[in-house]
C-alpha cells in the first residue's frame, strides 16, 4: 500500500503507529533523528512522511522545509505530529508544505485514516507531475511525454507505463508480475516476459539513460538513477 517513514525520537510513540500502520497493510521505516532522515531518501521509495515537530537535532519545521524544497522529496506528503497545540505551530507547518497535523496524544485509528486520505489526494494530483532526475530525464505525467537531455523521446503508450511506474517506485526493484498489473490490470493476457521485450525497446529508445533501468535478476527491473 505504501512506504511511510516515521520521524519521531520517543520509541513508544514510534512503536504504537508502526504497528497500527503495518496492520494495515502498509511498510514502514523509522529514525529517532532528523539529520539520520535524509538518506533514507536515498535508499527508500518513501510514500509518506509522519514527522515530529519535537526533535533533539533539529527542527521539525526547518525538515519540512529542506524536504519541500528539494526536486527529489518535494511531492512526498508530510503529516506533521506533535505534542505542540498552539495554532502558530500548525499554520507554520501547513505553509512549509505540511499536508496534514496531529496532536498528541491521537487515536491510531485517526492516524491511520488521515494517512490513507493524504495518499489518496497525493494519488489523485501525481498524473500532474513532472517527473525530473538530475536533469537528465524529465517525465510529464499529464502530457505523456519524456524527455532525455531537453530531446523528446517517442514512446508507445505501453513503454511510456512501464517508464512511469519504475520513476514513481524509482529505486524499488518492480517485480515482472507487479509491472503487468500496472500496465494492463485485470485484463492481462500476456506473458511476464513480454516485459522483457518492452524494457528492452525502452531502453534502446532512452539511448544512454537506458542503462539506468537495471536488472535484478530473477527479480524484476528497478530505475537506478
């Protein structure tokens, strides 16, 4: 259902909606720090942020904004929980980009449900997006159109699918059966090895960005880039 990063230094709390998360269905990671958060980035497909404003190293507001102005993390939804009431806490956050604000002590059930509605907003506005990477490869989601060093690349509709789902999930490794599902859903009739076919047109139309599509063999393919 999703990944979703805790930012949160008291374990109890931590401990409490990891659990009620995982239990509905969703993975979770978590850091005590703020500094510690950053290359998770790197590491992870992170979906959603749940972010204590409260931490020993640094501000969870001053993370809000370095999360919000950077091209990688900028789209990811942040909700921010705090023990802080006080409605200059929670207007701060909301203009940083926070999408949403818990306060201490909350109901995981609440938790829980106000995540699944910032996922769904964040789900129905990601067909709007531009996807960038290191300004190489520029994705637009809603023209359907990709372009590598500034030159359009023609992608058949199937292609242009598969290149999105590996930027949306990018650093995931995206199982053959998980790409079919995403392409053609119930209404598959192919093989997993067509796959093999289309990422090897893509990857020849992509010419040196290409070779960012990796394969893990056995596995599936992943966008390393």
């Amino acid at each position: 259902m999703g990944k979703i990063l805790i930012v949160d230094d008291e374990p109890d709390i931590v401990e409490l909606v990891k659990i009620n998360l995982e239990k509905n269905g969703f993975d979770v990671i978590s850091s005590c720090t703020g500094r510690g958060i950053f290359n998770l980035f790197k590491k992870f497909s992170i979906d959603l942020v749940i972010l204590d404003l409260m931490l020993p190293d640094i501000d969870g507001l001053e993370i809000c904004k370095i999360l919000k102005s950077e091209n990688e993390t900028k789209n990811i939804p942040i909700i921010m929980l705090t023990a802080k009431d006080t409605e200059i806490d929670k207007v701060l956050g909301l203009e940083l980009g926070a999408d949403d604000y818990i306060t201490k002590p909350f109901s995981p059930r609440e938790l829980v449900a106000r995540v699944r509605a910032v996922l769904r907003r964040t789900k129905r506005s990601s067909d709007e997006r531009i996807l960038t990477f290191d300004n190489i490869l520029k994705i637009d989601l809603k023209k359907f159109e990709v372009f590598v060093n500034e030159k359009k690349v023609n992608l058949t509709t199937t292609e242009f699918k598969l290149l999105k789902a590996l930027a949306i999930r990018r650093g995931e490794v995206l199982s053959r059966n998980e790409l079919l599902d995403y392409i053609w859903g119930n209404e598959k009739i192919v093989i997993d090895r067509t796959i093999d076919v289309h990422i090897k047109h893509l990857r020849e139309k992509l010419g040196k960005v290409g070779k960012f599509i990796k394969n893990v063999r056995g596995v599936g393919y992943k966008l390393d880039l």
